[in-house]
C-alpha cells in the first residue's frame, strides 16, 4: 500500500481529480470534521458531490471522523492563526499547539492497526488522505502521514 495527501484549495475540480486519476488512487480517506466547503468555489469536495464524482472514478470512499479535530483543537489552531494574522486558505503551517494537542488527543488514541487492517482488506492500493488546506504543513494529514511513515514504514506522497 501506498499513502497519498490531498488538500484542495487552490485547485479546480478537473485538476483535483485529475491528480487522483493521475496516481491511481483507489481508496479515498475523508478526514474531516465536517465534510463540507462554503461557497461554490470548492463545492464539488462537499460530501455529497464529491462522493458521487468519486463512485464515478470507481475510488472508494470512507469518512474518517477518528482522525478529524474536534473542535476545541480547531479553535487553538484559529487563534494561532489570528495571533500570526493568517487565514486559514493561507496559512503555511500548523501551529505547536495544534500539534501537541493533535498527537495527544487524536493521533494516540486512534487504532491505526485497525484501519491499516480495513484497508488491507479491502485490497486498498494507493490511498489518499484528503482534507482542505493546500500545504500539507497546514494541515493535520501531514501529522497522519508521519505516523504511517515513522510507525509503519508506508511511503507517502504529498499531491
């Protein structure tokens, strides 16, 4: 198995795809909180539209709301934000105490056996993780992606 990321800002609809189409990828990990994006912009990831576009493609799709924030982790990662006057399409990076909290609360008390297990089963090849921020640096996948890389040793790739 391999492991890709996926955020969406800054892309359009046929080049989010594309690159899905482009590497092959079969199984499709919504870790979000919500599954939804305000506005038309990027209305084809919300849940709905983009699972239908993505039974098109023949990809699988799961919502993994076990590695979502919840919402008191979100609110830190808004006041750093605020405190480095970034907005959230923008930022760069998370900030330290997202990630303390994260990995405390999120990334230790999931069973990532388990869900390397269900995606074994379900003869997952190539699986991207996907939630919205463009750099993968601002956003809580990358901190999914070092746990897959330094825990189990799977290859990850950054679209």
């Amino acid at each position: 198995m391999k492991f890709f990321t996926i955020g969406v800002y800054n892309s359009t609809e046929s080049y989010f795809f594309n690159k899905l189409v482009k590497n092959n990828i079969d199984s499709f990990c919504d870790i979000r909180q919500r599954r939804g994006v305000r506005g038309a912009k990027y209305s084809f990831v919300n849940s709905k539209r983009l699972q239908d576009k993505l039974a098109k493609l023949d990809i699988k799709y799961a919502h993994i709301p076990g590695l979502a924030p919840n919402n008191e982790i979100r609110d830190l990662q808004k006041i750093a934000d605020k405190e480095k006057g970034d907005l959230k399409r923008d930022r760069q990076e998370l900030g330290e105490i997202f990630k303390t909290e994260y990995v405390d609360r999120v990334i230790n008390t999931f069973d990532f056996d388990s869900f390397i297990q269900i995606l074994e089963n379900i003869g997952a090849k190539n699986i991207v993780l996907f939630c919205v921020e463009e750099q993968p640096e601002a956003c809580h996948r990358s901190l999914v992606a070092e746990k897959l890389i330094h825990d189990f040793g799977f290859e990850i790739t950054h679209l």
